[in-house]
C-alpha cells in the first residue's frame, strides 16, 4: 500500500490508546519502499507539504490508482464538432456579426427563396461550361448570389456542426466588430439581392424577392370640400409598425392605417378645388406577400439626447394572423402562420445580442438559432419565456402579460415574420450537383481534421500510459533505506491532522454537552464566550490550512525559503487574526477583566479544546484578571468622573455657546453692544462634542485662532465674508461669554470686532474694525487659492442623484436630518478611524489627502486646517463618485453607468439648472466642483447591463453601413 493512502488509513485507526509514534514509525517503513529521503528538520512548518522528498505531497495515490485518459491530453474530441443527426448547422459569431447570423438562417428555411438562388448559375467560366470543379484550386464564390448559394448548401449538407460565414459578410464589407442596425440591414440586403437578381433571365429566380416579399398599399388623400381622391399606389417589403403605446400587434396594424387628418399648415392642394383645403389620409392595403415581415419599431431616435433608444414595452402576438380586416379587398385568403420571431435580447440600441427563431417549414418544429449553438423546441412548440427572462433588466420592470393558448407576448421581438397559409405540400429542395460537389470537398477536410485530431488524442493517451506503467513500476522497485532519516515529526502531524478531521464533529457534540455542566469549585477554565461560538469553524478552517500548505507554498521544496517580505507579511497577518482564546486576552497578554465576556468551561471540555488548539492561552478558573488593566480601569473612572464634572460645569457657564439660536450674527448685529469676540468654529464644534459626551471624547484645553490668522497675524477674513460664505468657519462671541471663555481656556489670540456708529446716524452707515486688522495680500492669495482649487481639483466627490419627471427622488431622507444641530455628522465621525474626522484633509476615499497651498503666505494657515461645515449631506438614492477637474463628461458618463446601469447615451446630466451636454468639455470647465450635485434623468428605466451577452459599446456618431457592399448598388 502506497504511504499516503496507509497515512489516510492509519487516521482512522489512531485513537487515544495507540501513541501517534507507533503509528509514525509503521508509516516511515512504509515510506521508504518508495525511496523517500528525509527533509531538513526545523524547516518543514510550511514547505515540507510541497516536498517530494517527504512523505506528503509526493502524488503516489494517483499514479498507483486508475488514471482517467483524458487527463493525458488536452485535445477536445472532434467528434463534438460533428453535426448531430436531423440538426440544422449553426453560424460563428466573428465578433459582432449575430444579427448578420440571425437572418441567414431566416432566409436558409424559406424553402422558395433557397430554391431560386439554387438555379442562379455560376459565373465561374468552369462551371458554366461543365469542366467540374479544379481540385488544385479552392472555390471563391464571386456575386452575393454564389456566396449565398455556397452558404446554403453548406447548412444544407455539411458535417460541421457549424461553419464560418467570413467570406459573405466580408464580400458585404461589414465590420466584424461593429453591431449594426439589424432592420436596416434586411432592408438593405433584400434590396442589393433583389437588383442582384433582375439581371438573371429565369423569372423564377429573377422575381423570387417580388413574389416572396413584395406586397402593395396605396396612399389615399381624400378633399373635404369636394370629396376628390387621389391614391398613389407603393410597394413595400415589410410593414414598419409603431409599437409605442401598444400592448397588442393587432393594434399596431390598426394605427398604421389609420386616418390622418390634413389641417391648419398641412393642409392638402386639392387639384379640384385648386386650392388648399382640409383632408384626410390613410394607408390603404391592396396586396399582401407570402412571406409578411413586420418590423416592430423597438429602436427609435431619441431627439432629445440625438441617438437611438431600445423600446423594451410588451408586444402580443398570436400565431395565427387573419389579415382580411386590414385589406382594402375582402374576397382573398389572407391568413397567415407565424414562422419567424428575431430577438435582441438587451436593453440597449446599441448593444445586446441576436437571436431567431425560426419553424421547419418541413416539419413544423421550432428552432432556436443563437450561432454556432441550435436548439430544438420541445412539442413544436415556440417558447419565448426563456429569452424574456434572460433578459429582465430589473425587479421594477413591467411584469410580462399572461398570453393564452396559441399566443405570444415579447418585449425583445423586433421582427415578426408571417408565413400565407396554405394546404399544398412544403418543396423538397435539392442542392445543385456543382455546389454538392463544393460541399462535399468541405465535409473531405473536416473528416481529415477529425482523423487528424483523433490520433493525436490517441498518440497522447498512449504515452501517458506508458508513462503511468513506469511510474507505478519505479515505485515497486525503489529500495528501502534507514527508517531514522524520515521527517518523523511531517508524519506524526499528518496523523493527528487526519484523526482530528475525522473526529470534529463527534468532538462538536461531546463539547455542546460538556458546557450544559455547571462547573463547579476552581476546576474549570476561562474561555471567550466568542471563541466558543466559532470553535468548530476555527478547528475546520485550521485544519484544513495544515493539510493544504501545499497548494499554497508553490510547490517550493525545503531549503527554498520564501521571500523574507513575503515571510514577513504573512507573519503579520497571522498575527492580526485572533485565535482561539485570544479574545480574552488583554493588551499586557494576561486574562481581561471583564467576565461578560468569557465563561468557565470544565476541564473535560478544555481538554478536547486543547486537541484543536494547543497553542491556545490557558486561564485557569482561579486565575487572577490582569492587575495592570485594573489600575487603568479605576484610573479611568476617575477621568470620567472629573470630565462629567468639567463638561458640567462649562455648559453651564457657556450655555449661549452651546446653543446656535442664542448666538450673535454679524448679518443683524446685536443692538446691546459694540463689541464681539471671534472663535473658530472648530474649536466650538470640538467642545460641544466634549459636553455632550464627556466620557468618549478628550476635554478641549485651548482656544486656537491663530488658524484664523496669516503667518504676518492678520487676519484671514474680511467683515462682508464673515456674514456670507466664511460664517461658517467662525463662532461670534457674547463679551460676557469671553471672558469665562479666557478663564477656562488658554487663548492664543485674541480677535475682536467693533462696531462704531455716529449718534443719530443710520445704522447702514457703521464701520465695522477688526483685531487684528485684515491682511490684503494673504486675503488675496487665499481667494486665488480657493479658485485654483476649485479648478485644479484631483480625486474629489460629486454626488449623482437620479430624478425622475424632473422632481428629486428622496424617498427615504437620510435620518440625521431630523436630528438639530450638527449632532448626526459627530455621530458618524466618532466611529472613523483616527485621521478620517475631518473633511477637509481626508476626501471620500478616506486616503488622498487635500493639496496644499503652495503660496508660502498661506501654508502656516492651510496646515492650521480651518474646519467647513460646507459638504454636502448625502441621502439615499443618491451615490457618491470620485472625479478630476480635467476629466471629460464622457468620462463622468462612463462612470455613472457603471453606478446607475444607465448607458451614457440615455443620460441627461444637469447641475444648477445648467445642461451639461459637451462630452469632450472637462468637469472644471463645465463648473463641476468638489461636492456639487449632478442630477440624472434617464430616458428609460434602469437596468441591468451585466445581463447582456455582447460588451456594451459608448455611443459614437452613427456610420451606419456606409461604405459598405450593401449601398454600392
């Protein structure tokens, strides 16, 4: 028996009455018939699991076992690629060709159309003359008509379970990376294939577009003066239906012939009358095709953002349509089955992915075409639901309507296709013997590659065979050595990992049980109560770390240390994590003082503990707290005895101070006197929080103004600021409130504000004087300062909150808004780490810092760090980005998708009331500062953009196909 599997073995037998040395000595024997040399003790903690020289890790259990062939190669088998019997062949997406792939197929089981481009003839001068197909010459089809032809009859006959389509949509000159508009591309495919197709002298091929697709309405204008009517009469190919503010097909068709009425400006020159007069106008339907395509109008213009929109709005449809209601003749047959629906399935115009299904003509079963991939309907039945779910952009989205029995509803339908109803037989078509022979010279070279793949896949399996014979015959023959020389310690741990593992959950029981046992006398131990409820998960997570060391070492043998950063690192984030126990641990490594957190366990239940966890601290039950922690416990009651006493009395003292609504305003000034002293509001916003709650947060000792002040002692503000954007970095002071402020603080500065006034004279015309005096040049520079800033800006937050009808979505206000004063902001800031309290050092991120002034005049008071209360107060809905100033709109744009899942082009982006509609202008030209508001409207519903199959693409200015083959007819 190979060591390892007798290592697995032996865990079972290991019980507390065998010693684990005995078990470690059978298995060092054992080792040493496969030839194991020792590893260097000491140096096995981590890396000896990945050493092949010891006893774990060296892979015996595999190569002695059976061995799977396909774990010798790494070749799919060919036969997968094989075309599956009675199965249509699928279409390789080359990028973004999905929608090209959707059509081919609709039009390959329109068993008409197939037949007619079968009978075009070759333009190839050796086939027309009947010479055959040259063997040293690869066929290169050359109109659309023989691409086409060599495409068909490949879906027809090939073996492949798809094939590649380059060679068409190349010949079209379509970009394999651009999504395009798949409706605009049938209108101008069945165009380029119809003029195609005139020129061929057999009226079965030439007029096969007319007859299969072409159908007549006429545009009638009748006078209201006279009643004269004028009709002009066109033919169409497929019906443009509007399907905003419908539920039902049906309806779609009815508001496409519906009346129009010629009124005011638009009204009609009657030839009659000769003149204008009112009229009426309607679509009137003379003649329908066999095969009637109707384009539901799912990607519209958008004209207020200037691009296309996805509809996503439920359509029903049944499978039987009676088009007799809607023909301007009634004596005709003009029921029609449903035999194609063409999906998109996304939420976009500009993204997404195509899908069709189409029924067998022959059979009348449903197919679903997704590519390569074909899926057949299950009781020929068609079934939507599937890509209606996979599609759900959002729980908020419209529930799909309940559709009854032979009908449809989709809200990613975009093209319906009708098939006229007829009892005659369906075609049986052939494929030509030329183009036969083409295809069947394709199904030589994948037999060829499939052989080819399969002996490689053979050749593979053999020499991993006998690979693995000699392997397992090196094993037998491999001398045993001294027993001595084997890591005794890897096996023994081994073991004991194994049992342990085994033993858990039986263990897990025994210890529930052992707690329900009130201890009693000093026979128990402490254990943390949070220790205790996470034991087994701990055991588990441990355990299973041991055993699998290896996977995570690299495979690295012993000797090959880590890297010492590496090593150290690690060590640090092992450190970090509690163990087991250590969470009674206190800060001086002895047992913590408070007793709600751990309970006395017996010594039966610590025993078992102590198999899992032998390293963990030990505290007997008679085992005295920590005396350290005793005497700061008692120190810090004192402290909070005395700061309840100091906060106490200074809100009793300062009581104006402590509440806005008795605070002077420099916009009103007070009447009573002429004097008022200047704090910042730091210092005043920091000693509320000491009053409110002095056990929490450090007495204020001083009053600092000089952050009020430049590095010359002038100061920073000028009165008119002071009452505007600047009041709310100051805190006005009562002169009877000064002076108890001078006797409980130590004050730096002194600033005052006096006011002098002639008697009798009109209080508009005071002076207003200020200690110390305002220093113009600093004032200046902070004021470019601050400009720069709001310009020059990095890494700063803007919020984006989404409206909707132009009215701010604020279901639930964030809760500190009912709260006075500025209590919920201190709240929020007392659980942040230290150096995230103040805002105008730490931005959102919590890490890059605000950037220094580089004037020198103003570094001394840009480090002071005048505290603003100006950031704006987030509220649910509303999200948070990080931005420059120099980053574009269309930047921002990408973000908000990214936060929102609402693409860039459905985006309407205003701040102030202002339209930001530039995407190449940056932020800061656009006025966008740091904590602005930016309101969204979106022009459909969110939605989930992951959902999509194809990466979504930003809208670029439409190319449509121009350039391509389709308009160089």
């Amino acid at each position: 028996m190979a060591p390892r599997l007798q290592l697995e073995k032996a865990a079972w037998r290991w019980t507390e009455t065998v010693p684990p040395e005995a078990v470690a000595q059978e298995h060092i024997e054992a080792a040493y018939r496969v030839g194991l040399e020792p590893c260097q003790r000491g140096a096995c903690r981590r890396n000896c699991r990945g050493n092949p020289n010891c006893l774990v890790g060296i892979g015996e259990h595999v190569w002695l076992g059976e061995i799977d062939e396909n774990s010798f190669h790494n070749i799919d088998d060919p036969n997968c690629e094989r075309r599956k019997k009675n199965a249509f062949v699928g279409l390789t997406n080359l990028g973004a060709t999905c929608y090209v792939n959707t059509f081919l197929q609709m039009w390959f089981l329109n068993l008409e159309l197939r037949q007619a481009l079968y009978l075009c003839p070759s333009a190839h001068r050796e086939y027309a003359a009947g010479e055959g197909i040259p063997k040293d010459k690869d066929y290169e089809p050359q109109t659309i008509c023989e691409h086409l032809q060599y495409l068909f009859a490949l879906l027809q006959n090939s073996k492949r379970r798809y094939i590649d389509p380059s060679g068409f949509v190349k010949a079209l000159g379509l970009d394999t990376g651009q999504q395009q508009d798949a409706q605009e591309f049938s209108k101008l495919f069945m165009s380029l294939l119809e003029d195609t197709l005139s020129k061929q002298k057999n009226p079965d091929v030439r007029n096969i577009v007319q007859k299969q697709f072409c159908g007549e309405y006429a545009y009638v204008t009748v006078c209201n003066q006279c009643g004269r009517e004028s009709k002009l009469v066109s033919k169409f190919y497929e019906l443009e239906l509007n399907i905003q503010g419908h539920k039902q097909l049906t309806d779609c068709i009815t508001e496409f012939l519906k009346e129009e009425k010629l009124e005011g400006d638009n009204r009609y020159f009657c030839e009659t009358c000769q003149s204008k007069q009112n009229a009426t106008r309607k679509i009137r339907l003379l003649s329908l095709p066999c095969t009637l395509n109707l384009q539901l109008m799912r990607f519209v213009f958008d004209r207020q953002t200037g691009h296309k929109k996805k509809l996503n709005t439920y359509i029903g449809f049944s499978e039987l349509l009676d088009m007799e209601p809607f023909m301007e003749q009634k004596n005709g047959v003009y029921v029609y089955e449903l035999s194609a629906v063409l999906i998109h399935r996304g939420v976009s115009a500009y993204s997404g992915h195509y899908i069709a299904h189409v029924k067998d003509p022959q059979t009348g079963e449903w197919y679903k075409f997704n590519d390569e991939d074909i899926e057949k309907m299950e009781g020929k039945k068609l079934q939507l639901g599937i890509e209606e779910d996979l599609a759900e952009p959002s729980k908020a989205q419209t529930r799909k309507p309940k559709c009854g029995k032979g009908t449809h509803c989709s809200r990613n339908a975009y093209m319906l296709v009708y098939r006229l109803q007829t009892r005659e037989k369906s075609l049986t078509v052939e494929v030509p013997a030329f183009l036969q022979e083409l295809v069947e010279r394709d199904n030589c070279k994948f037999e060829e590659w499939c052989n080819e793949m399969a002996e490689m896949r053979k050749q593979s399996v053999a020499r991993g065979k006998i690979k693995h014979e000699e392997v397992k015959e090196l094993y037998k023959r491999l001398p045993a050595e001294a027993v001595k020389a084997l890591c005794k310690d890897c096996v023994v741990e081994r073991c004991r990992i194994l049992r342990l593992k085994n033993q858990l959950n039986e263990d897990y029981k025994t210890v529930t049980n052992l707690l329900k046992i009130t201890v009693k006398g000093n026979d128990g131990f402490w254990v943390g109560k949070a220790s205790l409820r996470s034991w087994r998960q701990l055991a588990l997570e441990q355990l299973n770390e041991q055993d699998e060391d290896a996977e995570h070492s690299n495979g690295k043998m012993n000797g090959n240390a880590q890297n010492k950063d590496e090593s150290n690192e690690e060590k640090r984030e092992e450190e970090e994590e509690l163990n087991f126990n250590e969470d009674i641990v206190c800060p001086h490594g002895d047992l913590c003082i408070s007793e709600n957190e751990r309970r006395v366990v017996s010594k039966e239940a610590w025993e078992k503990l102590k198999q899992y966890f032998p390293k963990a601290p030990e505290f007997p039950n008679n085992k005295e707290c920590c005396s350290q922690c005793k005497i700061l416990e008692r120190e810090g009651e004192e402290n909070e005895a005395l700061h309840k006493m100091m906060a106490s009395e200074q809100k009793t003292s300062l009581q104006n101070l402590f509440h806005d609504k008795c605070r002077p305003c420099l916009g009103s000034w007070p009447q009573e006197t002429d004097e008022l002293y200047i704090v910042s509001q730091f210092f005043v916003e920091e000693w509320r929080k000491f009053v409110r709650r002095p056990t929490r947060c450090s007495p204020v000792s001083s009053v600092g103004n000089s952050a009020l002040l430049c590095p010359h002692g002038g100061l920073m503000f000028t009165y008119a600021s002071m009452t505007k954007e600047d009041s709310k970095l100051i805190a006005l002071i009562w002169p009877s409130e000064w002076e108890r402020i001078q006797k409980l603080f130590v004050v730096d500065h002194v600033i005052k504000i006096t006011r002098t006034q002639a008697a009798g004279a009109d209080p508009e015309s005071a002076l207003y004087v200020s200690e110390p005096q305002l220093c113009p040049e600093c004032r200046e520079g902070l004021l470019c300062q601050q400009q720069r800033d709001l310009r020059e800006y990095a890494q700063a937050t803007i919020y984006i909150h989404k409206v909707v009808d132009n009215k701010k979505v604020m279901k639930d206000a964030a809760p500190e808004l009912n709260v006075s004063s500025s209590e919920a902001e201190e709240e929020r800031e007392e659980n942040k780490p230290e150096g995230e309290q103040d805002p105008d050092f730490n931005q959102a991120n919590g890490g890059a810092k605000r950037q220094k002034v580089s004037h020198q005049n103003y570094v001394t008071y840009q480090k002071q760090g005048i505290r603003r209360s100006t950031r704006h107060r987030k509220v649910r809905g509303e999200k948070a980005l990080l931005v420059s100033a120099n980053q574009t709109l269309k930047e921002l744009k990408i973000q908000i998708m990214h936060a929102f899942s609402v693409a860039p082009f459905d985006q309407n982006l205003s701040i102030e009331g202002k339209i930001l509609s530039d995407d190449t202008a940056t932020l800061g030209s656009l006025g966008v500062i740091p904590e602005s508001v930016i309101l969204l409207k979106a022009d459909e519903p969110i939605a989930d953009y992951a959902a999509m199959d194809d990466v979504m693409q930003v809208c670029m200015p439409e190319e449509g196909f121009k350039g391509t083959g389709l308009l160089g007819h």
